[in-house]
C-alpha cells in the first residue's frame, strides 16, 4: 500500500487531472494542406499529373523548416501532402524524415493527393505511379498512407475495380498502413465506403473528413462510417469572410464522440482568411472545448494505432 496523500497533493491532483480533461485526445494535429498559403503555394513539379494543382516553386517557409515551426506551436502530428516533396530521392527523404524526427512531430500520414484507381483506361498506370508514393511514405517512416479510391462515380464494377486495386497495393507495401478517404466521386455517400471497405477485407483502413460531405443529411451519412475510421481529417467550415462555422464543427465532432472514434483528429482550414494559423487556433480551441464539454479528453490519450494488427487482418 502507498504512502497516503496529504491534503495539497490530493489538490495538485485534481487540478492536474482537471487540466488534462481540457485537452482533446491525443496530439495536437493538422493536415499541411491547411498551410499552403504558408508554403508557398508550393506545388512540386511532376507531382500532380492531372493538373489538379498548377505546379509552383513556392516562396514560403521551406518544408525542411516546417516540423521545427510545427513544434514551436505546439503541434505533434501531422498529415503531409505529398506534393509538397521536392524529391523522391532517399537522400531528401532520410533529411525531411530526420527534420521530423528532431523536431518530434509525427508524421502520422503521407496524403497522396492524385491518381484515379478507377480511370477507364488508365487505372493501371494509375496505380503504378501511386505504388511510387507509398513507397516515399515507407522512406518517410509515416504510420499511414491515403490513396484516393477512386475519381468515376459508384457501380458495382468501379467500386470492386478499386477494392481490388486498393488491396494489392496494401499487399504490396505491408510496412505502412493503406487506408482511404471519403473524397472524389467514387465515394459521395456513406453506401459507397461501406461496399468499397466491405470488400476490402479489413486491409484497407478508413480515414474520415468531416468536411468533404455537405447537405441535410451530412451528420447521418458520417455516422454511418464514423465507426470504420481510424484518422481524421477534423475540417472546418467557413463563409465568405473566413468565419468558422461553429456549429457544423461542434455536431461533425459529436458524431465523432458518439461513435466512439479514438484516433486523431488533424485539423483542417482552407477558408478565404490568410491567417492559417490564427484559423488553426480557433479550430483547436473549439475542439478542445467541445471534448472537454463531455470529459472524452479524460480517456487515456491517443496512441499511434497497432497498425500490425490491422495489417494482418485477412
């Protein structure tokens, strides 16, 4: 039996355990898409070959200085766009691993932001050049790497067409965790994820955006996923003048709560306001005060996933 507690440790530790319900779980997070301002604008060239994004030098802070800026704000964890990368070389990607590393900020998810498993004609070339990019995730050490499902509308054929595809790339790179998003035209509902997930037998994780859904019924169909996911992108909405939309924040999140969901939460701005970080703050006092509304900052905190466990489900 230990020592018994005197009467200011007892109240140092109610005010410690009081402090930590205030914090959501885990680490604070982003997805870099937020930052693109902040970049540059930067765009890699031959890293987006649908043209999607015109490439760009960028003239903002380098990606090299980004994980020492990240730790100064307090941030942990980050999703990484891959088009931000100058190189794929293993030199440039030891260095940007390194940078990470010393800065002590996770690089929780590589986000490659191209190519269609789904395309009518090119799936396979498609799926080739993204086999590229999970290989820069594993160079990068990241816990997990988001590929696009699919860019052609939903059917019996392009949903299995890009099960099938999504599984043998899992296969194919088992030192990082393959998951994909509810993003693009293959998946505009809740019904699509889960028949493309469902057919993917456990080996292609779901990584949930609270924003890429809009309408009446968006709270449903995020609930009817939200127990599929294991990482989020955490968007917020805005106006035209950049003002958070507090509520649809607060609601997307409580779907989250009510779900059950443990995993990260990256925040995600990309309003008309400039002031990304200024807006990241905002989110983050949002979502901080909406976890400690219902104690869930009180569980224990959020831990990188036994992503082996996951990998080995057949």
């Amino acid at each position: 039996m230990g020592m018994s507690e005197s009467p200011k440790e007892r109240d140092d530790g109610a005010e410690k355990q009081e402090s930590s319900s205030l914090q959501p779980q885990g680490p604070k997070a982003l997805h870099t898409w937020s930052l693109f301002r902040t970049l540059g604008r930067l765009v890699a060239a031959e890293s987006m070959p649908s043209g999607a994004l015109p490439e760009a030098a960028g003239s903002g802070l380098a990606l090299l200085d980004l994980p020492a800026e990240l730790a100064r704000r307090g941030y942990q964890s980050a999703q990484l766009c891959h088009f931000y990368l100058a190189s794929r070389e293993s030199g440039y990607l030891a260095e940007l691993r390194a940078a990470f590393a010393e800065a002590g900020v996770e690089i929780e998810c590589l986000l490659i932001d191209d190519g269609d498993l789904t395309h009518p004609a090119q799936a396979e070339g498609h799926q080739d050049w993204i086999s590229t990019w999970i290989e820069v995730a594993e160079g990068l050490g990241a816990a997990r790497v988001r590929v696009i499902a699919g860019k052609q509308p939903p059917s019996r054929s392009t949903l299995r067409t890009s099960a099938l595809r999504l599984v043998q790339l899992a296969d194919r790179h088992a030192g990082v965790r393959l998951v994909t998003e509810n993003w693009h035209a293959l998946l505009p509902d809740a019904a699509a994820v889960n028949e493309l997930l469902d057919q993917t037998d456990g080996q292609v994780g779901f990584l949930i955006d609270l924003g890429n859904w809009t309408g009446a019924g968006k709270y449903a169909e995020l609930a009817a996923v939200a127990a599929r996911a294991e990482t989020c992108q955490a968007k917020v909405k805005t106006n035209e003048a950049g003002v958070i939309d507090e509520h649809d924040y607060r609601a997307s999140l409580a779907v989250l709560r009510d779900a059950g969901y443990d995993g990260p939460l990256a925040m995600v701005y990309d309003g008309p306001d400039p002031d990304e970080w200024g807006k990241l703050d905002e989110a983050y006092a949002i979502l901080r005060s909406e976890y400690a509304a219902d104690s869930v900052g009180s569980r224990p905190g959020w831990r990188t996933e036994n992503l082996e466990s996951r990998r080995d489900v057949s």
